[in-house]
C-alpha cells in the first residue's frame, strides 16, 4: 500500500524539477552548441581572409602586374562565376554526404586554390586561380547555415548565424593586419602560401570534434532536448528541384542576388576605391579596412540579437525578420555619399556603417531559410541563394571595372549600393508577405 504514494511522489518530484529547470533555464542545458558555433565562426573567418587577400593586394598587383581596371573586374568576376556554379552543386552534396565530412572536403579544396595564386603571374592565370578558389569556398555557407539548422533551435538560429558570420567580418580584418605585412616583409607570393594554407589547421579541430546533435558523446540530453525544442520536420525526401517552384526560394534568391553584389563590391573594390579616391596605398590601407570590417562585425551579432529579441519579446518570427532587415536597409542609405566627401576618414565610416547595416540583413536572410524550410533541405535552399548572390557579385564586378574603366568614377557602384537593400526587401515581402513554411512534397 505504501508503494504508490511513492511512485506518485516521485512523478510530483519530477515535475517540480522539470519547472525549477523551466524557470531556470542555464540549470537545464548546457552550451555546447556554442563550441559548434565557433568552429564554424572560425571556418568563415579563414573562408573570408582567403578570399580577401586579392582585395588587400590589387593596388600592388596592379602596378606589378600590369592589369587594367576591366581586367581587374574579369579576374573578380571569375571568382564569382565559379563561387556561384560551385554553390549550386554546394548544398546539393553537402544535404547527402553530411556537414561534417562536406565542410572538411570543401575547406581542404579552397585551401589549396588560396595558397595557387602564388603561381600566377597575368591576369590570365590569375583568373584561374579565383576560379578554383570560388568553387572550394563555395561550400562554406551551405555547410555552416546546415550546421546552425541541426545544433540550434529556430529562437537562437539568429544569433547563432550573426556570430558565425561574423567570421567574414573577422576574416576580412585579419587580412589587411597580416597581408601587408608578409608583403612586404617577404614578397606577395608568400602572402598567399601563408594565408592558403594555414587554413588547413581548422580540419584538425573539426574532424574529431563534431557530430550530429542526436550522436555526439558530449552533448547532455537537456541539451539536445533543447535543440530538439522545435515540431519535428516532415519525414519527407526533399528533391532539389522541388525547391524551385516555391515562392520562399525565390524570395530568398532575390534577395541574395540583389545585396550580395554589394558585399562583393566591398570586398574587392574597397582598397582601389581608397587607392584611386585619397591615395591610400599598401602601408595604409590596413587601418580603414580593419574599421570597416570591425564595424560590419558588430553589425552581424547585433543584427542577429535583435530580431532574436523581438522574438523573445513576442514578435512573431516574420516581423521581427522583417523588421531587423528594414532597419539594416534604411542604415544603408547614406553610403550613396561615399565618393563625393572629401575626408577620406567620412568615406571609410559611411562605407564602414553601410558594411554593419549588410551583415545585419545577412544575418536575418539567411535564417529566413530555416524558418521556410525543414532542415535537410536548408543547405539546398541556401546554395540556390548562394548561386544567386554570387551571380549578382559577377555581373556587380564586371559592370565596376567596365564603369571604372570608362568613366573613372565609382558614383554609379555607390548609389546602387545605397539604395539597393530597399527594393530588395520589398520584392521579398512581395513574394513571402509572412514567412510561413513552404509546403514540400517528396
């Protein structure tokens, strides 16, 4: 008779415990995930020093070279072409052999293709190189956006993107401290040996490290409980292109295609903006490219907290996103400015701002796709967008060096830039007024 009064007060027990832990979330999960998340922050970071190295040097090389201004915007624009044939088939592989072995094939490849561009010695063969570069780091963000998916509730996907993507922003900085420097201290070539191949460093660390949520020997099950927190997805096969006819693709290919061809604008012309506008040369070009990348960083986390927050605030997931990428886009605005101010200093922090405002909106977009998608078809999804955008940083890169070419001028490029953000969120709402789920079918 004694024995059910204690099994009835071991269940009464166990519910108290379970709304303590409620109440007190840090005493019920762990953070792990976090380790998983500066993995791929750290991925990104090397991702983006490989692929900012050429920005930093293009003055030099320029001179040393002897490439002209449209032969300077092939050189980018091949780059992106491969950048955006490689994303396609990106997340396509990465869905079906796995993030973990997908991401160390990918980092190895871009690795290798970084430290090749020492070998090049035209515009011809540098081409080449940034092509095979742009196909091995096309699998970063398919891979890291499919890593978020799996280890993170869709409440701290936000931040969690902001923080790894942040990683460009880091990786840019690190380029113009590090690059000049072997530069000049050794010869270009090193600059790109040193850089390439330090990068296959990380493969060490994520190797043995990561594992999916439901396997890994680290993880508790509070944890895993948590990132598990979300409805299940559907057990459905996604076919790739199934993903095509759905609006939620489109708006998030949109909107790729439209602002990542004013990051790539940033990334490879900012130093022979500076060069051609005030005279920054390689000495001192580090100092206005660490601020503005400093400053994009911090655009990044902030703009993944803040829709997060709204979030927790009670902000439905579709006007909190909206609501974070619409404050981003009118931040943008005065960066139309740039080339007309005649400190150097005013020009570095509207473009400096302007890079904060686009990694906030990056932020948001990306994880659109895991509030449309279930998560074995984010990757997918992602490389579609990806291929997107990188298309629009191919034609971005082309028309700059035939507009610098034949009118001298960047006007054109930042009143784009400028006003860009604007319309590209329209055309999004357009398309997904809310973001609700897209209804697959296998």
């Amino acid at each position: 008779m004694e024995e059910k009064p204690r099994k009835s007060n071991s269940k009464s027990k166990k519910i108290e415990v379970d709304n303590l832990l409620d109440a007190n979330p840090k005493l019920k999960i762990g953070n792990f995930r976090w380790v998983i998340c500066a993995l791929v922050f750290f991925a990104t970071t090397v991702n983006y020093v490989d692929r900012a190295v050429l920005g930093v040097l293009a003055p030099t090389l320029r001179h040393d070279i002897g490439w002209t201004d449209q032969q300077y915007g092939y050189i980018s624009a091949a780059f992106t072409l491969a950048y955006a044939i490689g994303f396609l088939f990106a997340g396509w592989f990465i869905d079906r052999i796995g993030t973990k072995l997908g991401y160390a094939v990918y980092l190895t490849v871009w690795s290798l293709a970084a430290a090749s561009h020492a070998l090049a010695g035209s515009a011809f063969t540098f081409g080449l190189a940034r092509f095979g570069l742009g196909i091995g780091e096309s699998g970063n963000f398919p891979a890291a956006i499919k890593t978020v998916a799996e280890w993170f509730p869709k409440k701290e996907r936000a931040l969690a993107t902001g923080i790894f993507n942040a990683g460009s922003n880091v990786g840019a900085v690190l380029a113009p401290l590090v690059v000049p420097w072997i530069a000049l201290t050794w010869h270009w070539q090193a600059a790109f040996i040193i850089t390439g191949l330090a990068g296959l460093i990380w493969i060490v660390f994520w190797l043995p490290i990561y594992h999916k949520p439901s396997e890994h020997p680290k993880l508790s099950k509070a944890e895993l409980e948590h990132i598990e927190s979300d409805p299940p997805d559907p057990a459905t096969k996604v076919r790739w292109l199934k993903l095509l006819p759905h609006r939620q693709t489109w708006a998030f290919a949109v909107g790729k295609f439209m602002t990542d061809s004013i990051w790539w604008f940033y990334l490879f012309w900012f130093p022979l903006f500076m060069n051609d506008r005030f005279g920054v040369d390689l000495k001192s070009i580090g100092l206005p490219m660490i601020t503005v990348y400093l400053l994009a960083d911090v655009g990044s986390v902030v703009g993944g907290w803040f829709s997060s927050s709204l979030i927790g605030r009670g902000w439905t997931v579709n006007a909190a996103r909206k609501t974070a990428m619409l404050v981003s886009a009118l931040c943008i605005l005065p960066v139309a400015l740039a080339p007309q101010v005649s400190g150097e200093w005013v020009a570095v922090w509207l473009i400096g701002v302007a890079a904060a405002a686009h990694q906030g909106f990056s932020a948001n977009i990306f994880t659109t796709t895991s509030d449309m998608f279930p998560r074995k078809a984010v990757a997918s999804v992602v490389g579609i967008g990806g291929f997107a955008g990188a298309m629009g940083g191919f034609f971005m890169n082309l028309g700059a060096g035939w507009l610098k070419q034949n009118t001298g001028s960047y006007q054109v490029m930042f009143i784009i830039a400028g006003f860009t953000y604007i319309v590209a969120l329209l055309i999004m709402h357009l398309l997904v007024p809310k973001l609700e789920p897209a209804e697959l079918k296998a």
